[in-house]
C-alpha cells in the first residue's frame, strides 16, 4: 500500500514526495511512512488496523504537509491521555456543550480511565487495550464506605462500565476531529455485554398509589408529587432549583429558563391542583426566601434541596408502595395524557423532549393547545374522584 508522487528537485533523482503504510512486526495496526517538508522521514502509527482508514491516515498527513500543518499535528501526537482528558473536561464537556450532569459523569469515568491510559500516548491505545479494560471493569466489585472502613460489594454493573467507555469513546472522538488522533480504537471495540439484560420498564403511580403517598409525605414532597405528575417537570433540573419568580399564579404558567435541552426552556400552564400546590410552597417558605425548595440543611453547598432520595424511600415505605425512581413521575404524567386521548404530538411538546426533529416538526404549537391539553387531564382527575366517592358511599 503506496502512495507515490514525484517532484522534481534539481539534479539527480526526484526525492519521493508520497509515503506507504506498512505492518510492523508485533502488532496489528498500521503504520505509515513518508517524508517531512524537510526531506526527513516520518514514521507513525495510524492507530487502526484497517487498510482503508490508513490510507486516508496517511493522505491527511501529506495534505497536512503540502499546506505547511503538519508540525501542529505531529506536535499533538506527543500528548498523553491524561494531558488530553484534561483539556476536553476543560474545553468540551462543560455546558454549552455538554449538559452539567453529562460533565459530571464525565469527571467519574475519566478518574477511573487515568489509571489505566493516563500515562500512553494518544497513539498507544487500541481496541485490544480498551478491551481488556472493559473485561477488567467488568469483574471489578464495588468498594462501599462505611464507618468501619470500606467493604466489598457487588461487581460494577455493565451500565456503569458501558459510561466509562462511552466517556473515552467521546475524548477520542474529539482527538480524531481535532487531528490529534488517526482514528478512534474504539470504532474496533465490541462492547461485550447486552444492557438490556435487567432493564425495568418505569412504574406508572395509580392514582390510588398516588393518594397514599400524598398522605404521609411531607408537605414539600407532596408538591414535588403533585406538580410532577402534572406538569412533567424533570425534579432536580428544573423543580428543586425552581424560584419564586418563574411562577406566575395569575396567568397560571410556570416559566422554565433553564433545562437539560434547549427545547426544555418554556412557559408551561399549570393545573388548578397544580396552583394550589405552588400557593402552598409559596406560603410555607420565608417572604424574602427565593427559592420554593430552600434547603434545611445548614451550610449546604447549594440554597436549595438537591436530593430527595432518602426522603422518597422512606415516604414510600410509609405508603405501603413499592420502591421506584421518583423521575418515573414524569413517566406517569406522559401516561396519563395519552390515556386521556392527548395527541402523542403534543404529549411530546408537553414533555419538552429534546429530540429535535419532533419538537420542531410541532414547535407552531401555542400556549392555548397546551391550555386544552391539560383541560383534559383534568377532566380525567375529576372523573377519577367522582367514581371514588360513588364507590365508598356505595360500600
């Protein structure tokens, strides 16, 4: 595999202006071998074992010569995983273009990927090397703290080891667009486990769950339940860090400046029930608190409540209903929309999903379809009651 052009230089023989790729011995990747803009041979390997990648490796690489860039990337092949990682959670995993909690993540993998790539090169990873990271990962057990020291646990489930490698995954992938990298080792990698396996379906609240865990939450968390199994609001993005000015009683909307997509930042109408929910809060939290969920907890990091889940599991123990994530409230919400004969269009406006193509294929829809959407839920509500009350005096 070859790549030849010629270009006159004087007398003599034409030095040999194009390059070839080659296998080395011992390894199964690639290498490429041409000439500098100063007549000096260049070696490298293009990280990938397949003939056409390298070929259009070593193509870049001489185009990069011809237009005098070639030092600024060979400069880049001299970077370390951990020098890299290090500008991409500076440079490319924060918001705007990444989410915050993406971010965060994305700060958990790279600690546990510094250990075993932080000290290669970005050229010395490969498929077999992110492979054998993963099968490790995969039968490393869980180290719990606890006030006698740490324990072991169960072994890390494939979700959170199919993260680390999608983080690394994504690292590479802006190396190879920044023509760090040749190509990305992990278009090799065949992730080993199916995380299908053990996946759950999200709980839809019954109304009458609904009502039991009303009935012993706290005041707060009643709130959380109510606007959130009818308004939708993701909890810890948008509802806990909610203030005081977003919500508009007169008009009955909620303003929502801020979410985990740009199609999740809107003005949302708001049920009877859900108004007297907030005429609540509002009334329980301090005049001059602006925060409708301030946290208790002295010195906190952040003004307002950043976690309900022990609250959550200990409400539901009370209630007498079985374990499930507080965002499955939110599910519950979508259900009950499409159960009430809402157009599956607007329970995804409703929703504020981030899909792209089908919040804007439907994005002409105003606040008053929104208005008649939620007349409906409603509706279903008041019926709902009314069949409960007919029954008990039946009984």
């Amino acid at each position: 595999m070859s790549m030849n052009n010629t270009a006159p230089r004087g007398r003599g023989r034409p030095r040999e202006r194009g390059g070839n790729v080659y296998e080395r011995t011992g390894t199964s990747v690639l290498w490429v071998r041409y000439r500098d803009a100063a007549g000096g041979v260049v070696r490298e390997s293009t990280g990938t074992s397949d003939p056409d990648v390298a070929e259009r490796f070593l193509r870049d690489r001489l185009n990069a010569r011809d237009d005098g860039a070639l030092g600024l990337l060979l400069e880049g092949k001299k970077l370390t995983f951990s020098e890299w990682a290090d500008w991409f959670l500076e440079h490319r995993s924060k918001p705007p273009f990444r989410s915050e909690k993406t971010h965060e993540m994305n700060l958990r993998c790279v600690k546990h990927l510094r250990t075993v790539f932080g000290d290669l090169l970005l050229t010395e990873i490969t498929a077999e090397a992110i492979e054998e990271y993963i099968a490790v990962r995969l039968e490393t057990r869980r180290r719990v703290p606890t006030k006698l020291g740490c324990r072991i646990g169960d072994k890390l489930k494939p979700k959170t080891v199919h993260h680390e490698y999608s983080a690394l995954r994504r690292i590479l992938n802006v190396a190879v667009k920044k023509k760090k990298l040749g190509a990305n080792p992990c278009d090799g990698v065949e992730f080993p486990v199916s995380l299908t396996i053990g996946t759950q379906k999200p709980h839809i609240v019954t109304r009458e769950e609904q009502q039991r865990i009303e009935f012993v939450a706290a005041s707060y968390l009643r709130h959380v339940v109510i606007i959130m199994t009818e308004m939708g609001l993701r909890p810890y993005k948008e509802l806990l860090r909610m203030r005081r000015e977003q919500v508009d009683l007169e008009n009955r909307i909620v303003h929502i400046p801020d979410s985990k997509t740009e199609a999740g930042v809107a003005d949302m109408p708001m049920t009877e029930r859900v108004a007297e929910a907030f005429r609540e809060r509002l009334a329980e939290i301090p005049a001059d608190c602006p925060w409708l969920f301030p946290t208790p907890v002295v010195g906190s990091r952040k003004p307002y409540i950043q976690s309900l889940k022990k609250t959550w599991n200990t409400t539901l123990e009370k209630a007498g209903v079985r374990y499930f994530p507080l965002y499955n409230l939110r599910h519950t919400f979508a259900s009950r929309l499409s159960a009430g004969g809402v157009a599956d269009r607007f329970v995804t406006l409703l929703l504020r999903q981030g899909d792209a193509t089908v919040f804007k294929k439907y994005s002409h829809a105003d606040l008053q379809m929104k208005r008649d959407a939620l007349a409906k839920l409603e509706v279903q509500e008041r019926d709902s009651q009314s069949e409960d009350l007919g029954t008990v005096r039946v009984n």
